[in-house]
C-alpha cells in the first residue's frame, strides 16, 4: 500500500536576507524554519513570505537542501 518514497517531506526553509548580509556581520544569526511539502504538488524549491528575528521584518525563506 504504501510507497517507498513519502509523498510529504520535511524542508527547512531559509532567510535570503540574512544570507546575504553574512559577509557584513551585520546580522548575528540566519533565521530558519521547518516545514513539510508535498513532493507531488510542489516539485519546485519552497519560498514563503516569514518573519526574520534578525532582520525584524518579513523576508522571504528559500528551501535549502538538508
């Protein structure tokens, strides 16, 4: 019945803002959430619109791989 790959899998998602600032030290973290997709209706990389403590703002979070 089920199959060998998940349909849900577990993506961490990562600030852009913040990665990007890494060379001015200007933030002292990255932000990151974790989330879960469905492989079968977003094959493509995750992006959403969260808030980023170090930024203080809403910036958007990428997929990074694990």
């Amino acid at each position: 019945m089920a199959k060998g790959k998940d349909v849900r899998v577990t993506v961490i998602l990562e600030c852009t803002g913040c990665a990007r600032k890494d060379f001015n030290k200007k933030s002292t973290g990255i932000s990151r959430y974790i989330t879960q997709k469905n492989r079968h209706n977003t094959p493509n990389r995750l992006e959403l619109r969260k808030f980023c403590p170090y930024c203080s703002k809403y910036m958007i979070h990428g997929e990074i791989k694990k």
